[in-house]
C-alpha cells in the first residue's frame, strides 16, 4: 500500500516554534512499522516556517513574505536533519523533497516530480515533501500543506492520504466552543464534504497557516482522485497504522468514483479564485449536463479584475457555484461582450471565456 501522511505545525513544534524531536521520534517510528510491513511511505512536513522563527529569534511569526521566505530557510534545514535523526534510527534514508504549484500546474514539471518521487520510493527512501517557501511568493503558493499532500496523493496514485493535526478528526461543531460536539467518524463518498466546512473552525494556529477548513478540502481533492483520506490526531499511539488498515481512528473520507486530473484538481481546490462569472441558465446547462465550454453569450455579470489565466467561480441565477475554471480572456475584455454571440465578438479574441479542459463542474 502507498501512504501519505502529513503532518501539521502545531503537532511537531512547541509554543516557542522549536522542533520536538519526540513528536518526530513517534512519527518516524511509526512510518518505520509501515515500511517493515511492506507499505512506501511519503511524508508531507509542514515546520519550518516555525522553526526558523524559533530560530532566529523571533517572538512571532513574521507576516511579510520576504521574512516569512528568510526564515523558512532556516528552518527547513533545521526541520530535515530532525527528520533524518530520526528516520537513520530504523534505517531508513529521508530525502528532502521541496515542492511549488508549477510542479502540478505545468504538465513537464508534474511528470518530472511525479518521477523522482517515483525513483526515490524505488530505492528505499522516504520522501520528506514540504512547499518551497523560500522561494513561493503571495500570487502562486499553496498556503498550507494540506492540499500539497492531495496533490502528491494524486500524483503517486496513493490508497491512503492521512492528515495528521492536533485534534481527533472532523466535529459536529468546534469542540473549543461546544462541549456537545461529537466527531464524524466517517464522511461517505457522495458527501459534498465542503459543507462541513461551517463547523470546522478556521484558520491553523499561529504556528502554521493551515486549519480544519484547508483540511476538508484536501480531503475532497483526494475523495475525487480515488484516494481513501483519513483526518486523525498526530499523538495518537498508532495512528498510521489505524488509519492504513482502515481502523476509525479520526474521521475517515471515503474516496469517490471521480476522477480529475492534477490540474484541474488545483483549478477546482487549491488555486485561489480571482473573480466570478455570473451567467444565465442556458449556460449552466451548457457547462454542467454537456462538455461544454462557457461562452460569452452566457455571461451576465463579471465581479473582480482578474486577467488572462486566473481561475474565477461560476455562478448560476440562484447565486450557487456551479464550477470553477480558469479564464482566457481578461475581466474588462469580458465585460465589453457580455452577453454576445461568437459571431459578434471581436477580430481576434477567443471564443471560450473558459475552454472545457479549463473548467471544472463541482457537486450541485
């Protein structure tokens, strides 16, 4: 069985920032059972944001991306070696892996990293991914490492994805504020998933960038690659081991007869939107009962300035998002043909404000 198991800020780092070994000790030791029971294991770290700070001497989290990409680098080293330590323990090789959107967006570099996670699995290795946060900037980042995860999930064709944090799973409510909230063991594959996401809480804490809400979209993104998800707490005795022999160990996403490519699993979760599209029935239609390209004959209102290539929200006349898509025209090109037929538009502009392997139909 292939595994990927990410794990959050708060749950290797203490109030300071700084790296706990044990929290790691526990981890590596649990990937060393699932390897010596014949499983390949990739990581998925979040961390070194955190330790950087700790080490630098910071008594917060900075929040100018300059800084934020200055001390991630001096974190990240700090975080490997941890890994590293403690992997060497069961004899095993970690190798670092650092990741950023082009490695899935561009199809070149997605096969590229898709191989050299590939080859490293060959050989014996544990892949230890995190985003490249020295070198992500505001525009083209994924913000938490929870999608990431999705993404290398998808992209190795994994059974399991196990997102690891500092609470049991998925609540009724958020437990910090209702004591009458009661975990969801389990999340069935026609589950829309996202609804969830109300009751989820917010933001990660001041540690990470993550949280239940970026969690639950992971989640989604592996239910639609045909991968089982499984959101459990990290100090758990054995939870990677609960979690692969599909024990309910947190709240476990079972996965879904769709699939999407790994680009448009970043068009539909991971990229964030721009703008919106309001369109016309007739155009919800077009896009969601046929393959369809959305035109601007279907358009009635653009919200946001957004330009070539930004992913925008379709809307429906009852205000739901239908789908989601990247764009090939810009907003205020787009507002001067609202409404047109292709045979009016002018010289030269394209056709479809969003081509059909652009686009993406969510749950209605």
């Amino acid at each position: 069985m292939r595994v990927v198991a990410k794990i959050g800020t708060a749950s290797i780092t203490d109030d300071s920032g700084r790296i706990r070994p044990e929290a790691i000790a526990k981890l590596s030791a649990e990937v060393a059972e699932l390897r010596a029971d014949g499983n390949e294991v990739v990581i998925v770290s979040s961390g070194a944001v955190a330790a950087g700070v700790a080490a630098l001497g910071f008594d917060r989290r900075p929040t100018d991306m300059g800084t934020l990409q200055a001390v991630a680098a001096a974190g990240q080293s700090r975080l490997v070696e941890a890994y590293n330590v403690e992997l060497d323990r069961h004899g095993l090789v970690g190798a670092q892996v650092l990741l950023d959107p082009h490695d899935f967006f561009d199809r070149r570099q997605y096969l590229h990293a898709r191989a050299t996670l590939e080859r490293l699995l060959e050989l014996g290795a544990v892949p230890v991914v995190n985003e490249n946060d020295t070198i992500a900037n505001e525009e083209l980042r994924y913000g938490d490492n929870d999608r990431l995860a999705a993404l290398v999930g998808h992209s190795l064709h994994a059974d399991v994805l196990v997102l690891l944090t500092d609470t049991d799973g998925v609540f009724t409510d958020d437990p910090r504020r209702n004591a009458g909230a009661t975990l969801v063991p389990l999340v069935p594959a026609d589950d829309p998933l996202l609804s969830l996401t109300a009751v989820a809480g917010g933001g990660g804490s001041d540690r990470g960038s993550g949280g239940m809400a970026s969690k639950l979209i992971a989640a989604r993104m592996a239910s639609w690659s045909g991968i089982r998800c499984v959101i459990a707490r990290a100090a758990r005795p054995d939870v990677l081991a609960g979690a692969v022999s599909d024990e309910l160990v947190g709240t476990t996403f079972e996965s879904h007869d769709r699939a999407l490519s790994a680009r448009k699993l970043w068009i539909a979760f991971a990229a964030e939107a721009a703008g919106s599209l309001h369109v016309d029935a007739g155009a919800v239609r077009a896009i969601t009962e046929r393959p369809s390209s959305l035109l601007p004959a279907g358009v009635v209102e653009v919200r946001g300035d957004f330009v070539s290539g930004d992913t925008v929200d379709v809307v429906g006349p009852g205000g739901a998002t239908c789908a989601r898509g990247m764009v090939a025209v810009d907003a205020a090109g787009l507002r001067a043909v609202l409404g047109r037929q292709t045979g009016d538009l002018p010289e030269g502009m394209v056709h479809e404000v969003i081509h059909r392997d652009h686009l993406v139909v969510l749950d209605l």
